[in-house]
C-alpha cells in the first residue's frame, strides 16, 4: 500500500491569526463572522451545483498543530484522553471538520462561510455538501463530553 498525497484545493481565510485566537468551536463566538474559502483556479469549475446548499462540509489541514498526543488532559475536563476520543488539533494526521454555514459566492472562486475554527491562511482539502438527511444522528451520544455539552442556542 502505498501512502495517501494531499494538495491543498485552496486557502481558508478567518479573523484569527494566531492558534490562541480560534474559537474551541465553530460555534463561538456569537454571531460567528463570516470568512472567506479561496479556491486554487484548477478547481473553481468543481464548485458547479453548490449553490442553494445550506450548509457545507470543509476539511482542512491544521497545518500548525504541533506534534501528535496519544493521550492528554483536555482543558475543561481534568481526565486524561486518548486523542481519538477528542477534536483536539494535535493528531497523526491534523485534519480538521466543520460544518460551516454556506452564505453564497463572493466571487467565482470564494465561498462566504461562517462557523469555521481555524487561522488564517489555513489550507482547505475538500469541500462536500452538508446532507441533513444523511449526515445528521439525532440519536447520536456524546460519551465523556456529554456533561460539558452546551445546548445549542446558549
């Protein structure tokens, strides 16, 4: 097998400069501030058909995390972890998710988005489109966070 290659398909733009700057979520602060997705111009023409999407998925590269911890003490939390049972930055591979609000095109190339969590400068891999019938668990559990979880809206 061989290992997998990833190029940057564009640059995520925010307010935050610095990691220390980022919302611990998306969904600070409130109301989120609209950022901005720039693509590379080999692929604009995949963005065809995005329009009338709420809400998008973007998976990107956190390419300033700092080297990978197996196990730690989430700030809030005060229990040691394993990485995998947490969003923290700091994994094997750094990719970060989120679904973002989609408020349209600014221009050919850049999509308005809001709820991101990253800095500046961040590169994008992927864009998909945010299918509530298929992506969201209702149902879903929160394990270990469950007690920490904010009722949305708060």
């Amino acid at each position: 097998m061989t290992d997998p290659t990833m190029r940057p398909i564009g640059t995520i733009h925010t307010p935050w400069a610095e990691i220390a700057d980022c919302p611990r979520n998306g969904r600070q602060p409130q109301p989120p501030p609209v950022c901005r997705v720039r693509l590379r111009p080999e692929y604009v023409e995949g963005l065809q058909g995005l329009a009338g999407f709420s809400h998008l998925i973007l998976l990107y590269w956190l390419n300033r995390a700092t080297a990978a911890e197996m196990v730690f003490v989430p700030p809030f939390d005060g229990r040691p972890r394993g990485v995998f049972a947490t969003r923290g930055p700091r994994r094997p591979n750094p990719i970060g998710l989120s679904v973002v609000a989609f408020d349209g095109f600014e221009s050919a190339d850049t999509l308005l988005v809001r709820n991101l969590d990253c800095v500046d400068g961040t590169p994008l891999l992927d864009i998909k489109p945010y299918l509530a019938t298929t992506d969201s668990e209702p149902d879903a559990t929160m394990g270990w966070l469950a007690p920490h979880a904010t009722p949305r809206g708060s």
